[in-house]
C-alpha cells in the first residue's frame, strides 16, 4: 500500500486487516507498551484547515512508536499558491518518510500522492475523510463485534465527506447504511456510485431517505456531523434553517435499536445537530470514538512504511 487517500481504494479483507493490527496496536499501547517501529521517521503534516484530533493523534501516533512530527500550517505552505503541489509533494519526499494532508479540494491531495514519493495519507478532504472511517469501523466493531455483518448504520444531517468514507467502510464491512439527509444536501452521487458497487459485493444493503425517523428505524449506530463543515462557513445561516429537523435528540435515539450508539466524527456543535444530554449521556461513544483515531491511525502508517 503506497497511500491511504480513500477507503473505497481497498478491498475489505484489507480494511479488516487494518482493524485488527489497530487493535493490536491499541492492545500494546494500554498493556505491554509501544514498539519503536517508527523509529528514525518523520510525518510531514498540511494542515490547509484547523485540526484538533487530527493532529494531535498523528503526533503522537508517531512518538509514541518512537518517530516524530511535522506540522506545516497553511500559512508556511501556500500549498499550490506559494509552490505548485507537485514541487512541494517532491521536496518533501526528500526530508521526510511520511506525509499526510488535510486540504480543501480532494484532487489536491491526489496530485500530492502523484508526485511524492513517500506515502501521502488523507487527512480530510471536501470529499472524503478515511482516517475518520477507519476510527469509526475500529469503534463500531468494538461494541458490536468483528461478526457483526447486517448491522444497521444510519447517518443524519448533511451528505458531507465523513458521510463518504463511513458509508464505504460500512459497505466494505457488509453493514447496512441508511442515509438521510434534506433536499439539496445529498452525499456526492460519486460516492454514492461507488459505494453501490462495494454494497454489491459485500451484499450490504444501501438505503437514502428525506426522513430521520424513518432512518433511525431499527438502527445499530446513529452518526451525525456538523451542518456546516470547514470551507462552507458562509452557508451557515442558511443551513441553521434547514437542518433543525436532523437533529440527532433523545426522542431519535428512542425509535432505534435499544443497544444503538450514536457517533459523532467531532468537533460538535451542541445542541445543533446533537443535544447535549445525548452527546453525554448513556449511548454516546464519541470520546472512544475519537479516541479511536490514534490506534487506527497507527495501523494506516505502520502498513504504510511497512513495519508491521
Ligand atoms: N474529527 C476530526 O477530524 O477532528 P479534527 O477536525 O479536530 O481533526
Ligand atoms: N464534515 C466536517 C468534518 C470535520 C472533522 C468538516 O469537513 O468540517
């Protein structure tokens, strides 16, 4: 595997391998300690957007197996402003082993794996969000089980880059998607296409409505996100008029499934598209969710540079 730019790039014998070297690595980490398998690398990090859990878990991904990182912001960049990304995806290759990117326009970060010669990993696209799918996969199959095919995933609010790679890792994991959505704020038909084409082969079943109640019917994990997401501010107001309906409230979480966990990518915006008494209360898992991004990280790197 040279990159990690989207989830629909592997099989999902490949995706479940991941899963199970990140809980490995996650065993190691809270029992017998971190191994030094990123010994003597380097992960150049572009961040074209803010970043909480991003950057911190790559970080320290890397330091915790003994390599390091760098964080290159937007300013000192200008990525394909101040340089063409082809020349800034070749310089790099000569400083550091690794590189991951969280950009506007997906084909940025396409063109930067074209040119680098070291690995390049997504970290956020207006597309996509794999490392994300990868958490959220690792999170879901820790409370449902590694046999858990036919698990149904519903996800409300806006068709947005984490609704593309959480329905393709589902897909990829034979689990059912229910998508739902308003009018005009549909996942990218892209991603719908290829998600279609896994859930052919997976025999998982791919499902999109307007309504939430109906979405939630029966549903094993509630996912929602933000209405707004990085690059979109200036709809925010008009979006604040729109999605009220898809908020993600004890009243949904009562018509799924009993056991249903609800997940949240984060950063939340509470008492918008999540309330806060079910951000905090008894079916959330959005801390161990996110949680979840350094251990699943970790697996995307170590296959990455080929150490584990
Ligand atoms: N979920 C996520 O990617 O968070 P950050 O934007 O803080 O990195
Ligand atoms: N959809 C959100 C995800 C943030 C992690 C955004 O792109 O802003």
């Amino acid at each position: 595997m040279k990159d990690f730019l989207a989830i629909s790039d592997y099989s999902s014998d490949e995706i479940q391998d991941l899963l199970d070297l990140a809980v490995k690595l996650k065993k190691q980490y809270f029992k017998k300690g971190n191994k030094p398998i990123f010994k003597g690398k380097v992960l150049g990090m572009i961040f074209q957007k803010p970043s909480l859990r991003t950057r911190i878990s790559f970080d320290m991904a890397m330091r915790h197996c003994g390599g390091d990182a760098l964080y290159l912001s937007p300013s000192e960049i200008g990525l394909g402003k101040r340089e063409s990304i082809a020349d800034v995806a070749r310089v790099l290759s000569g400083y550091v082993q690794g590189l991951m990117a969280r950009v506007f326009e997906h084909e940025h970060v396409l063109e930067l794996a074209k040119w680098s010669e070291i690995p390049v990993v997504n970290g956020l696209s207006d597309y996509n969000h794999p490392c994300q799918g990868m958490a959220d996969a690792l999170t879901i199959q820790e409370k449902f089980g590694k046999k858990s095919r036919g698990l149904n995933v519903s996800y409300v609010g806006d068709g947005n880059n984490v609704t593309t790679s959480l329905m393709h890792v589902s897909a990829q994991l034979g689990w059912n998607v229910t998508v739902a959505t308003p009018e005009g704020y549909d996942v990218n038909p892209k991603a719908i296409e290829i998600a279609q084409k896994i859930a052919k082969k997976t025999k998982s079943k791919l499902t999109f409505v307007r309504d939430p109640h109906e979405a939630v019917k029966g549903a094993h994990v509630i996912y929602t996100d933000t209405w707004t997401s990085m690059g979109q501010e200036e709809e925010t107001a008009k979006r604040e008029k729109i999605f009220p309906p898809y908020q993600v409230n004890a009243k949904l979480v009562s018509e799924a499934s009993k056991d249903v966990i609800v997940m949240h990518c984060l950063p939340a915006h509470r008492n918008q598209e999540l309330t806060d008494d079910v951000a905090d209360g008894k079916h959330s898992v959005i801390f161990p969710q996110a949680h979840n991004r350094l251990h699943a990280q970790k697996a995307i790197l170590a296959r990455l540079f080929d150490v584990a």
